[in-house]
C-alpha cells in the first residue's frame, strides 16, 4: 500500500481538471504545486543538509527573469525560459555558493538573504535588462484555460519529487544529512563538504528557477517586488517546509497545501485580508514551539498529544 | 576638485557620521544580544519600528516631541523586549529541533507580525512627524562669514545624533561600572563560567533583550524626525543593523559603534556618487566582501 | 623503508602561544603507537594538525611519503588516515548503521557495497545488533564505538584515535580493548591518545610522551614507565 500510494495520489490529482473544476480551484491548485516544488527544493538544501536559506527569491526570480528577459528581448516565447533557466541559475548558483557556503549556520542565512535584496535593488535599477519596476508583461498568453498550465506544472513536481527520493537514498543524500548532522565530523570522514554543499545549493537553486520560469509563463507578469520579495517568496517557502516537515519528502506537499488554502482563505475573508501576514506569523511561531519538525516531522509528536487527549 | 566638488563631498561625508551615529545605536542592541544569546535578532528592525510609532503616536495625540518621547518608547520597549524572550525566545532555545536556526526563523514570525499589526493600526500609509524644526539648519557662513566653503547641518540631524551619543555614553557607563552591566557582560563571554560565579543567566538574557529592544526603541524616536514612517520600514532596518555588527565585529559594541560610522558614511557617498536606488546594493556589498576578507570585523583588525 | 606517518618539527601556535613545539617522531607500520601526557599538553591539537584541521604553523607531515600538511581534513581521510574525536560527534538524528554507511560511501561504488562494509565494520566493533537505533540515543560506551565503526568505513591504513576509554567502565573497557587489538590484527596501523596507564601499557607497542606541547619521551611501555622525566610530569601535575 505504502509503495503504490504516491502513485495513486497523483493519479488522483491528475484527473481533477477532468471533473470540471471552476478556474479558480484549478489556479489555487497550480499554485499549490508550485509551492509544493519550490517547498521541496528549500528542503533539499535547507532540511537535508542543513543550509537555511533565507534567499531562495534569488533563485525564482532569475529563472522568472530568464524566461521574462528571452520573451521580452530576444523575442522568442517565454516557454524556452524553462531548460534555459536551468543554466543560467546553476551558473548564478554556483557563484553565490562560492560567497555564501563558506559561512556557516545563521551567517549562511543571512548571507543568501543580503542576495536576495541585492537582486531585487539590481533588478529595480536596471531598467534596460529588465524593464525595472514596470516589470514585464507577456502578452501572448498560451492557453487561456488553465488545465495546461496544471499538466506541465504537476510534470515538474512529479519529476523533482522522484529526482528528491532518489538523491536522498543515494550518496548524495547520506553526504548531505552527515553535513547537517556534523560538519566537522563529515569533513574528516572524507567528505569533501564545500563541494557537496555546491551540488545540494545547484540542485535546489535550479529547480526552484524552473518554478520561477514557469511563474513567468503561468502569471503573465512579472516585477523585481514580486519575484525577488522576501516575505511572500523567501519567506514563505521556509514556512511551507517548516509547517509540513523539514527533511521530510511529503513535508513540503502538506505545508504548501497548508500555506496556499491558508492564504486564500484569509484574503477570502475582507475582514482578516490585511491581517494575513499576522496569521501567518503566528502560525510560524506557533510551529516553531510545538512542532519544530513540522507537521509530518512530528508525526510522532503529534499522535501522542492526540492520543493523550483520548485517554483523557 | 573645484570648490564646489569639495563643498559636496564634505557634506557628503558630514550627513554619513550623522547617520552613522544613530546606525551605531541600533546596532549595539543587535550586538547586545547577540553577545550574550548567541541568537540573531531579525525583528530588531520592527522593534525599531514599534518605537518609531509610539513616538508618532505621542506627537499626534499629545504633542510630545519625539525627542520627549524616547523616555517612554524605551521603557515600553524594554517591557516588550523581555516579554518576548521570556514566552517566545526561551522556550525555543530549549526545544530540540534538526535546524538549530528556528530561533532566527521565530524573529522572523516576530518580525512579520510586528510589522503586520502595526500596518492594521495605522495603515500602511506614509507618515511624517511635522516637528516645526525639521527643516532647520545651521549653516558655516552664519558662524564664520568668509569661509571658503559652505556647508550646512540639519538641526534634527544633529540633535539626534547628540542624542545617540548620550545614550550610547550612558549604556557605556552601565556595562563598565555597575555590577548589573558587569554581570551582562561576563555573560557574554562566557555563559558557563557566568553561570559558576553565581550570575542569573536567565535573568540576564530577559534583560538584555529588554535593554537591546529599549535601544533601538529610542534609536526608532530619534529617526522619527528624520523619516518617513510606514508598517514596513523594520526589515531595512534590521538588514542595516545586522550588517554593521557582521562589519564590527560580532558582540563587540566598540564595534558597533564604529562599524555604524563606516557604514553610514558609506551610504551617504554611494547616494551621493552613484545613486539613491543603489544605496542597499552597497551595503551587502560590504557586508559580504567583510565575511569574506575580515571575517572578524574591523575589531579583529585593531587586536593585531 | 619510510614510516607510515612521519612528523617532521611540527609547530603550532595560538596567537602567543605554542601548543606544539617541534614535535617530530614516526608511526611504523602495523604498530599500536600510545600518545600520552597531562592535561593539555597538545596531544588533541597534535591529531587536528596530523588530521588537517589545523595546518601546523612550522613543520611538516608526511603520510606514505606524501606531504599531506595543508591537506584539507576530507583530503587526508581519502589518503587513508582515518580519525575519532575525543568528544564523540555521531550524526545524531541518523541510525547506527547509516552513520557508517555515510563514511563507507569514500570507498563503496555503489549503495550495495557501502551497506555491505558497514555491516562488516558494525560486526566488528560489535555494534551490529543495535545498527537501528537513533545514535542520539546511545549510550556513551557506544558512542564512543560508533567513532571508531565509522573511521573504520573509510577502510584507513592509519586510524587515530582520540581517548576512547574515557568515561567507560571495566567491562566495555576490555571490550575497547579488544576491538583494538582485531583492528591491529587486519592490519590497520593505530596511534591511540589515552589517559587510562593500565590501558595504554598493555596494547601500546611504543609510546610517545607529550608535555607543554613537547615532545619529553618516547620509548617501549617498559622504558617509559621507568623515564625519570615522564614520572616527574605526571606528578608534577598531581
């Protein structure tokens, strides 16, 4: 049962633009597949080898960019933005990895944060590249329904989900836990920590480049506060990892899930719409005290206080 | 360089230390309690702006001049400070988690919340504090009638700035020469030997976060008259904080202090030379180049 | 023939002050070389130069005739010189045996192999029966042993290990013991730091006297015991 689960919960997704569904469940829904990829690319690099990172609107706004810059410049349709981000972030990554991995713990965090910014300023003073804060808008749409947007988005999350569980039981993935785990102890076990590192920071940068360059497809729009923010983008995919499970593989299907109805229902709600960033913040306290592993994380955790209740 | 060049540059560099000075206020809060918590403050700036909003809140309801109102927006603040690292901080320093960054990430959620309430309370709209004396200046030729060169201060500018030097004369005085402030600081040297010698840690981690808050609580009064105010103005704030202790040297206030000063001179030439917009880009640019040649800050390099 | 590992005046200072002095002596093939001395007297800070954490601030360290001073530590460990830390470090939210797994990956080519060593490494520092357990949870005795499993997976020549008879009790002491003395047996070469005498009399081949950083004496366990200059720092700090 356990084998054949994440098949039949995909299979199930697939064909929900089948039933008819109205335009805007189907876009809540894309948009929480998107959350759900960047959500597990963060983890990649954040939960499994332990590299917080408080700047990966570096990364989804220069994959948006690519696919916006190619669409607006050169002409061509914004869709080959997607393989082209794919070497333009892994080059930007591995540049940002040579400056930030060399700090450790919180100086990392706050180092990919002071990238973040620094893009978002860079990309607001370069008009001639990126049009600044006019922003970019593509003006051919491919498809005015959005059931293919859905189709290529959940390709991508399948594909980063299987590409997650495979690094993760590999080399690859006991290297980076160890790296979590110890730095010191796995660099004296012959593990060449800086280099892991770039990979774990390369592999978790593009694929969250490929989120951005399909935003750019998906939204039409795009601007340096949007793709390079840092609390509805940086932010907030901290918190999706956080609430559903660090180091987890579902953690960040179940956060974005969380994240995305959450916001929706708070903007849904005229009353509480200003007040969406104060839900969130408590939230994310909230988790932080009493399930720091996140929901899936702290599974455990959370049948024994369930459990408690009923013998009560 | 015609006089006129020269005129700009001095000016330049004098609205830099003015700056620098209150951005060494804020910052010895940070280095505080990064010195004695060992955490990272990100809603240092949202404090800031707590302080920043309390002041104007005074000036708009009771007329209290800003600089009146650091005597109650610090108090306020100190209350606040210790309120949350007694229910929020603390409790998450014990908890056992696989990233040891979740206290930063909880300043964070601090942070948003801050930030969001305040944007509910007062909008998000910008807001300015008309103090009669905000566009007051002295001027050289006022003092010095032949001078060769003219340049002026703002009266708020370098109120404020007489002001963080007061205060940060004060704090001085209470680390070095009371037993409490002495205390705080064998802390943060050491939390264990601390602890042997009879010092209540926990007393002193509520206290210092009280007093790091009420510090940049009264920075928060002193650029009111300067800035504009919005919900949102925290998070620089906390950026700007957080790289002037990484450049002078993490927990050293001497540091802070300094570190203040280059930066602020810093901004003040970038605005000046190269553009407004770009101010921020050169703050991170010496923020990493610092991690990168100076990982110690320019403290490191007085010890050798 | 050229020793295994071959200090040659090694120094290291902090700021002032030197926590090694021109230390230089050999590690031959096969032996059980005992590094002892007082607290604080470098014997660590001498595994973190040999190791590569810190590179020595005067001298040289040659491994197999290789210079591997100013070698990254990851580097020196591929080179075949495997260590422990005095302070054990396991990868606590991992299990026993992917603790080993981890480090058997240096020389496995595949998932397979790198199980396959660990299972063997786990056999033989008997660890093998509790390879599930989280490795937060484990006593220290087997903490201590999950060191040396894992610096065992990186199938060294050469293996340091940094007190791992501290804090045991008789019994798990004879077993340390002899899980040693079957690493000797397949032929790994060992320099062992050790505060425990009866221990360290009984596996140790040579010894090497360490005191303020020096080196004062260096002799079979016999001729140590009986060196003028080794009682006197001993009891000069008693």
């Amino acid at each position: 049962m356990k084998k054949i689960a994440p098949t039949l919960i995909v299979a199930a997704i697939a064909v929900l633009p089948l039933l008819g569904l109205s335009t805007y469940i189907l876009h809540v829904l894309i948009l929480t597949i998107m959350w759900s990829v960047i959500g597990m690319a963060w983890n990649l690099l954040g939960g499994f080898c332990g590299q917080v990172s408080f700047g990966h609107a570096a990364f989804f706004g220069v994959g948006a960019y690519t696919s916006g810059i190619l669409y607006n410049k050169f002409g061509i349709s914004a869709w080959w933005g997607m393989p082209a981000s794919i070497g333009v972030v892994a080059v930007f990554a591995l540049f940002i990895g040579f400056i930030t991995l060399r700090l450790r713990g919180p100086f990392f965090a706050l180092g990919t944060l002071a990238v973040g910014v620094i893009l978002r300023v860079t990309a607001e003073n370069l008009p001639d590249v990126t049009e600044g804060n006019l922003g970019i808008m593509i003006r051919e749409r491919s498809w005015v329904d959005k059931t293919w947007y859905f189709y290529i988005i959940l390709t991508l999350a399948v594909l980063v989900f299987l590409l997650v569980k495979k690094v993760v039981g590999s080399r690859l993935g006991y290297y980076f836990v160890a790296i979590r785990e110890d730095q010191d102890a796995a660099e004296s076990l012959g593990i060449n920590t800086t280099y892991y590192k770039t990979i774990a920071l390369c592999l978790s940068a593009v694929i969250t480049g490929l989120a951005g360059a399909f935003y750019t497809n998906y939204m039409g729009y795009i601007d340096p506060k949007v793709v390079f923010a840092l609390h509805d983008i940086s932010i907030v995919v901290i918190m999706v990892v956080m609430v559903g499970g660090v180091a987890t593989f579902w953690g960040p299907v179940v956060g974005s899930a969380i994240m995305v109805l959450l916001a929706e229902l708070i903007r849904s709600i005229p009353m509480l719409g200003a007040a969406h960033l104060t839900f969130f913040g408590v939230l994310l306290i909230v988790i932080i005290i009493f399930l720091p592993n996140g929901i899936i994380g702290d599974i455990p955790k959370l049948k024994r206080l369930l459990g408690i209740r009923k013998n009560l | 360089m015609t006089s006129v060049q020269l005129e700009v540059l001095l000016q330049t560099i004098i609205s830099g230390i003015f700056l620098g000075g209150l951005y060494a206020l804020l910052a010895i809060g940070m280095t505080l309690i990064m010195g004695v918590m060992k955490i990272i403050n990100l809603a240092h700036g949202e404090l800031m702006m707590v302080g920043m909003y309390i002041a104007y809140a005074l000036f708009s309801f009771f007329k209290i001049d800003p600089y009146i109102a650091v005597f109650i927006a610090a108090p306020v603040l100190f209350g606040l400070g210790v309120l949350l690292q007694k229910f929020l901080i603390n409790p998450v320093m014990k908890v056992d988690s696989i990233l040891p960054e979740n206290q930063v990430i909880l300043t964070v959620g601090i942070g948003m919340v801050l930030a969001n309430l305040a944007t509910i309370f007062f909008s998000s709209d910008y807001r300015s504090t008309p103090v009669t004396y905000a566009t007051k200046a002295w001027y050289i030729s006022d003092f010095w009638k032949d001078s060769p060169l003219e340049l002026s201060i703002s009266l708020p500018w370098s109120v404020s700035f007489f002001f963080a030097i007061l205060i940060t004369a004060v704090l001085w005085f209470f680390l070095t020469k009371t037993d409490l402030g002495k205390s705080i600081r064998a802390t943060a040297q050491d939390n264990d030997a601390a602890l042997l010698m009879g010092v209540n840690v926990m007393r002193m981690r509520m206290l210092t976060f009280g007093l790091g808050s009420s510090l940049v609580g009264a920075a928060g009064c002193l650029f009111l008259p300067i800035y504009y105010l919005f919900p949102d103005i925290g998070g620089q704030f906390t950026l700007i904080a957080f790289v002037i202790t990484i450049l002078g040297g993490l927990g050293s206030t001497v540091g802070a202090i300094l570190g203040g000063l280059v930066l602020g001179v810093f901004e003040s030439l970038t605005a000046t030379y190269v553009g407004m917009g770009w101010a921020p880009v050169g703050r991170f640019i010496i923020f990493i180049a610092v991690l990168i040649f100076i990982p110690g800050g320019i403290v490191s390099l007085f010890k050798k | 023939m050229t020793p295994l590992l071959e200090l040659k005046g090694i120094s290291r200072f902090f700021g002032g002050l030197a926590a090694l002095t021109d230390v230089s002596f050999e590690v031959r093939k096969d032996e059980i070389l005992g590094l002892i001395g007082p607290n604080g007297a470098g014997k660590t800070t001498l595994f973190n130069v040999v190791n590569g954490f810190y590179a020595p601030s005067r001298g040289e360290v040659f491994f197999k005739g290789e210079r591997i001073s100013g070698l990254k530590p990851h580097q020196v460990c591929a080179r075949g010189l495997a260590r422990t830390f005095q302070v054990v470090k396991p990868l606590q939210r991992m299990s026993v045996l992917d603790n080993v797994i981890a480090s058997a990956f240096l020389r496995a080519k595949s998932k397979a192999q790198a199980v396959q060593i660990a299972g063997e490494v786990l056999h033989l520092t008997g660890l093998y029966d509790d390879r599930e357990v989280i490795s937060k949870g484990l006593p220290l005795g087997k903490r201590k042993r999950l060191e040396i499993a894992r610096a065992l997976a990186t199938k060294p020549e050469l293996i340091l290990l940094d007190e791992s008879f501290a804090g045991l009790n008789p019994t798990e002491q004879n077993e340390s013991i002899d899980i040693i003395r079957k690493i000797k047996e397949i032929g790994i070469t060992i320099m062992i730091i050790e505060h425990n005498m009866k221990v360290i009399m009984s596996i140790s081949d040579r010894i090497i006297v360490l005191n303020y950083g020096q080196k004062i004496a260096e002799g079979s366990p016999e001729e140590t015991r009986n060196n003028p200059l080794v009682i006197e720092a001993y009891l000069g700090e008693a």
